[in-house]
C-alpha cells in the first residue's frame, strides 16, 4: 500500500477530455454516490473545473485535494494522461472518457481484478470480449469503421489486446508510469503506444468486459482521433 496517498483511497481517476463543465459535474455526482460508502473519495483529475458553487453545493464531501486540475489537458488526451499519471498518489488509475460509456461498477471489477492478481499491471475493458455486455446500439456505420481501424492497429503493432480502441484502461501506477513518460504522443494514440511498449517490457495485461453504453456522439470522438491511430499503422 501507498502510505503516501492523499485520499485514503487506492484508485485515481483520471477523465483526459470531456465536452462541458455541466457534463463533468454529473460524473462527480456520480462519482460521489459510487464511493460514498468508501473510506475517501478517489483522486480525481480533470481538463477543467466546474463553476466553485456548483462544486460546493453537489460535491460538499469531496475532499479539496482529491479534485485536480489537469493543466496539460489542452496538449491532448497523452498529455493529460501523463500528468494525472505522475501526479497522482494512489496505486491504480483508470482512465475514461467522457461522456462516460462505461459504469463505475466496471471500475470496481478491474480494480478488484487488480487486488486478486498481483501480476497483471494493465487492465483494458473490452468492448470486444465474449462476454463483454452492448447496453444500446452504436451507429453501424461508425461501428464498422473502429472495428477496421482497431483490427488494422491490433494486426500493425502485434498486441494481444483485442480492443485497442476502448476508452477504458486502468494502470498499476509505479509500473505503468516509467513506461508513460517515455512516450511523447499527446494525442489519443498515446493509449495504444503505451499497450505496446507495455508488452515489449513483457508487463501483465488482462481484458476485462464491460458494460458499454455508448451515447449517440460517443464514437463521434474519432474523427479527431482516427488520423493520428491511422498514422500508428505506418510507422
């Protein structure tokens, strides 16, 4: 155990981009309600803070050191990543994007996968496991079009991770950050170079499911995506 954490909790949370404070503020919410019974709230790292008032008057219980400002935030999804990954103080960090697509009770699971396997540093939550759960449609067309970006990133980089496009993964903090700071892409492809530098440093990596919920823009996040993961294929 860290006996330096600030929150008493041993997940982070770290949220790279999101679209409106007014969004952010729900997952705090939610947040909130998910770990009330635990001993502290979990770190928190976000792009931007919302409005004082509405912090105070919704999230009276969150500690004032859990919620920090991600201040790279505007450089990029790696940037952020990095940052809340250097800077935060728990054991395990789980990365998601927002609008949030996945439960926090999935957080839970991986971090549960995390506390009864002391190997595995890396857990990915696939969207494209057997028994991962689809909790409403995505447009087929933007579908079908990450499938053939992530079969063309998964054939490209030799990874053994099915889902290379998923916007969950949760990091061992003290293994998975050394490997952080060496990669420099700011950008969403930063997840899948970091994936891969973990395998050729032969860390652990289990795919968990998932209950994915994507909302109707959700893989809209792409298009400012798919280039810079379409460049991953050609170098």
């Amino acid at each position: 155990m860290n006996q330096e954490r600030v929150t008493g909790n041993p997940i982070s949370l770290i949220f790279p981009r999101s679209s409106s404070p007014d969004e952010l503020l729900t997952i705090l919410m939610d947040v909130q309600q998910f770990f009330s019974k635990w001993p502290a709230m979990p770190e928190i790292f976000v792009p931007f803070l919302p409005p004082p008032a509405a912090t105070a008057n919704t999230l009276n219980r969150m500690p004032a050191k859990g919620l920090q400002l991600l201040n790279n935030a505007g450089l990029g999804y790696g940037a952020a990543v990095r940052e809340g990954l250097k800077r935060s103080k728990a054991e395990f960090s789980f990365v998601l994007d927002l609008p949030l697509e996945f439960p926090l009770a999935d957080v839970f699971q991986a971090w549960m996968e995390f506390e009864s396997r002391p190997e595995v540093d890396i857990v990915v939550g696939s969207r494209r496991h057997p028994q991962a759960s689809l909790m409403r449609d995505p447009r087929k067309w933007q579908w079908k079009w990450d499938s053939w970006l992530n079969d063309r990133i998964h054939q490209h980089v030799g990874s053994s991770v099915a889902d290379s496009t998923t916007s969950f993964y949760g990091y061992r903090i003290d293994r998975v950050k050394p490997l952080s700071e060496e990669i420099r892409d700011n950008g969403f492809s930063f997840a899948a170079r970091l994936i891969k530098k973990a395998e050729q440093d032969r860390l652990k990596i289990s795919e968990k499911p998932v209950h994915w919920n994507p909302t109707p823009d959700s893989l809209s996040r792409y298009a400012r995506d798919q280039w810079n993961l379409l460049k991953m294929t050609f170098v």
